[in-house]
C-alpha cells in the first residue's frame, strides 16, 4: 500500500469530481481518500464530493494494488492543478 499526504484545502464539486473518479477507475488498485475518521472510494464521484464537502484543508491519497505507484503519481498530479 502506498499513500501520501497532502496539504491543500480544495473545493471539489461535481466536475473535478468526475476527472478524479475517472482517472481513478483506470487503474487496477483500490484507490481512496482518508481524512481523520472519514474516507472515500476515489472511483465514486459521490463519495469524492461529499468527502470534500467537508473542506479538509489535509488528507491522504492512498492506492493498494499492482499499479499503486502510478495511481497515486497520476492523482497527485491531477489533484495539484485544481484551485
């Protein structure tokens, strides 16, 4: 399992939700967002949107299967271009 964490509040709304759930469902891994006790699957728009809705200003990405690494490289780079 790999994960990493990143410091960046964002406001994520259906269509950067979309893009991020998108780019998720193309990998083999099992992919997910965590923030202290809440989590969300990175494949399901929904669970994406309201985990965000919270505005976590921290939170990790994680990615556990045989593609992990470049799930987790790719998703980064996606999450970094959103305001």
């Amino acid at each position: 399992m790999k994960s990493i964490q990143i410091d960046k509040a964002l406001n994520i709304h259906a269509r950067p939700a979309a893009l991020l759930a998108r780019l998720a469902s193309g990998y083999k891994s099992m992919i997910f967002f965590s923030a202290g006790d809440k989590f969300a699957d990175a494949k399901n728009v929904m669970d994406i949107m309201d985990f965000f809705s919270g505005n976590p200003t921290s939170f990790e990405l994680c990615a556990d299967g045989s593609d992990e690494l470049t799930a987790i490289d790719q998703m980064q780079e996606l999450i970094m271009t959103f305001e």
